[in-house]
C-alpha cells in the first residue's frame, strides 16, 4: 500500500502556542510519516509568511468569505498513492483557502482511493473539513477524520499513534 499525507500548516505567529518555528499541522504529519512509512507533500504559499496573528486571522477570514483559490508552490503526481492522508488547521470552520486550489485541481485524482482527512484546531474539531473533502473527491472513499488540538500536539503522539493502530497501521 503506497501512502501520502498531504498537508498545510501556518509557522509563525500562532496565539495558542507562541511564535512556532514548525507548525502544529507538520508535527502531526511528521507522527505519521513516522508511524506508516508514508512520504509527505506539503502545500506551501509564501502568501502570510511573518504576519502577526490578527491580521492573518482577518486576511483569512475574507478569503474564506470570497472563496478565494491562493497558488500553491510545487505539486505531486497522485497516481501512485491509494492512501492519502490529508490534514490542515481549520481556519474559520474548515481548512485554509489554499488547500482547496490543490483539492481543485486534484479534483479527479483520488477516484477509488482511501482518504482520511484530519485537523488541528483550537476548538473546532473536524469542523466541515470531512465534508468538504467528500464533496472535493468524489469517487473517493473518505474514512472518519481525526483531530487534535494545536496546542496539544508536541506532547500528542501517542494520541496519533491510538488513532492509526485503530485504522491498521
Ligand atoms: C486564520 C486562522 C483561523 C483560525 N480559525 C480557527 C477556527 O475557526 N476554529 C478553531 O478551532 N481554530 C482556529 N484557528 C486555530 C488553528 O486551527 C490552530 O492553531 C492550528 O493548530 C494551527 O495549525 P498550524 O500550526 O499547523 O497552522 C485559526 C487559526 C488561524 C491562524
């Protein structure tokens, strides 16, 4: 079984936690590399590098309001995977803006494979995140999700690890 974990995640100014040289998203992704083996994609923009949280907080929120498709750098080749991991932080009730121009343009990639959504969050869980990746990839076999609290991931490994011995891993 060929897995990745496709991700995003905001270093930086982060209210919960301080000013964070990896994000919380990243050290989730990295357990899971760890845990299964799976090779990493990480959606990067340079688009909010060393904004203060406010006004990201703001700048997202009208992204999220206009729906707005930020460019990402780089990109994958999906075909060889049949397990995709596909984890952010919820910004405004469901995963940042730039995480939908990848799932735009991904739209017909995932047909037939499993894919298991998860978040880190200051409250919102999974939010709409599950939801809004059902409606991304159709034909895609979309598992529960999993979330986790931003400030609960440097000491949260052995939740991530409870997690995919519950998926097989
Ligand atoms: C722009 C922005 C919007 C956010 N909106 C929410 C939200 O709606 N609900 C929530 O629980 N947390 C929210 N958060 C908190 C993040 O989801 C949380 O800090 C997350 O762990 C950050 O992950 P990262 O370090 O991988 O970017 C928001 C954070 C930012 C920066």
């Amino acid at each position: 079984m060929k897995t990745l974990v496709i991700f995003f995640s905001h270093a930086g100014d982060n209210y919960s936690v301080g000013n964070i040289e990896v994000g919380n998203t990243k050290i989730v992704a990295d357990y899971i590399s760890e845990i299964t083996g799976a090779k990493q994609f990480e959606i990067v923009t340079h688009k909010y590098d060393g904004m203060a949280y406010g006004s990201l907080i703001k700048l997202a929120q009208e992204e999220t309001r206009k729906g707005e498709l930020p460019e990402y750098e780089g990109d994958v080749d999906l075909s060889g995977y049949d397990t995709v991991f596909i984890g952010g932080p919820i910004w405004w009730g469901t995963y940042p803006q730039v995480m939908f121009t990848f799932f735009k343009k991904h739209a017909s990639d995932l047909k037939g494979k499993t894919v298991i959504p998860f978040t880190t969050h200051e409250g919102s869980g999974l939010a709409s995140t599950v939801q809004d990746v059902k409606k991304a990839f159709p034909g895609a076999a979309v598992k529960d999700g999993f979330s986790i609290y931003g400030h609960d991931v440097r000491t949260g490994k052995a939740k991530v690890e409870k997690w995919l011995k519950g998926l097989g891993w």
